[in-house]
C-alpha cells in the first residue's frame, strides 16, 4: 500500500529496480505524459561538478590527483580509486549521499506536482520512507539476460555477476510497496504504469 501526500496533486514517488527491468522505460514513459521525473545519478553528477559541494567535499577527502588538467573531476581517475578500495568508497558514499537526500528534500518542498525520482540503491539506503510510494520494476532472470545481451552487448556471465552483485530481487519485493513486472513488451508495461496512475487518482 502506498501512503500518498494529503494532496495528492503533490506526491513524491521513488522508481528502483534491478538492472534492464525497465526502469528507464518506465520514467521515460512518465516523463512523456507530462510528469516531473528526476535522476539521482544526474543529481550525483551536478554535485560534483567544479566548483559545487560535492566537488569541493571529494578534493577534500581524495586530494587534488582526482583532478584533470582543467581541474574538474576525472571520472575514471575516481572509478579506479573507489571500485577498488572499499574504504574509500564508502567515503566516497559518506560524502555523496546525504548531498543528493539534501538536494532531493529541497526539490520536494518546491513541488506542486506529482513528481517520479529514479533511485537506483533505494532499498539499499533505506529512502523509500522518504518518499511516498515507491515502485519497485523487476523482471524475470531470463529477461534480463536477454535485454542485457541486446541492448547492452552483456554477456550471461557478466550480467549475473552483476545481478548478484545488487541487494536480491526478493529482498526488495518484502520492502517494496508497489511492484511491477516487466516480462512483456512495452505497450504491457506502460498499460500497467496507466493503471497504477489511475488508481492512485482515486484513493
């Protein structure tokens, strides 16, 4: 059950799910309807752009190495210094998270519209009590395989490496207030995604 804004013109919906469920589909969908959709990986990367907090706060931490030549972050420079160092990942997540909760709280006290956030380690942080109502997209093993050898070029291996890598699919359902499957095509899951939206207008 989804526990919505008192006015429901202002509800604030988080969107997760595991990789190729469906997710950018989904938003893409909403966002095509009409509806505000945000990002957390484009919120996480205009943080760390030159000169704002973000950036401030990992130059602090990492050191000036993390740098280019036009002193603005070198992403590949800060992959190989996170991905393989658990310590400083989680410094890195220790900077980086409670800057896009901020950022996002912020949005939320703007809003005077529905709005859809993408938020892809929701469960994993705990933020769904953030939000309204959460929706969770999963899809069956064999799906995802498949649209990651697709649309991805991902081999099975990789991509169970990867899928096994993120909190469990069951684990995020016993969390999940809404969930949604996606083993269809795309006309199926966006008469699904109409269905919840018209139900929500009446509750």
């Amino acid at each position: 059950m989804c526990k919505m804004s008192e006015e429901k013109k202002k509800a604030w919906i988080a969107i997760s799910g595991t990789m190729a469920s469906g997710k950018s589909s989904v938003l893409a969908y909403l966002k095509e309807k009409g509806y505000a959709v945000y990002d957390c990986d484009a919120i996480n990367a205009s943080l760390q752009r030159k000169g704002e907090e973000g950036y401030e706060r990992m130059v602090e931490a990492f050191g000036h190495e993390i740098l280019n030549k036009d002193m603005e972050l070198d992403r590949k420079k800060v992959a190989s210094l996170v991905f393989s160092n658990e310590h400083e990942r989680k410094k890195l997540e220790g900077i980086m998270h409670p800057l896009i909760l901020r950022r996002l709280k912020q949005i939320r006290e703007t809003l005077n519209e529905t709005a859809f956030v993408e938020v892809p380690l929701l469960y994993e942080l705990g933020w769904e009590k953030y939000f309204d109502c959460d929706w969770l997209i999963v899809a069956d093993e064999k799906k995802l395989i498949e649209r990651c050898q697709r649309y991805r070029q991902m081999d099975e291996k990789t991509t169970l490496a990867r899928i096994q890598a993120q909190m469990s699919v069951e684990d995020k359902k016993k969390r999940a207030r809404v969930i949604i499957e996606n083993n269809d095509d795309l006309k199926s899951l966006y008469q699904k995604v109409d269905d919840l939206l018209e139900r929500s207008s009446h509750e």
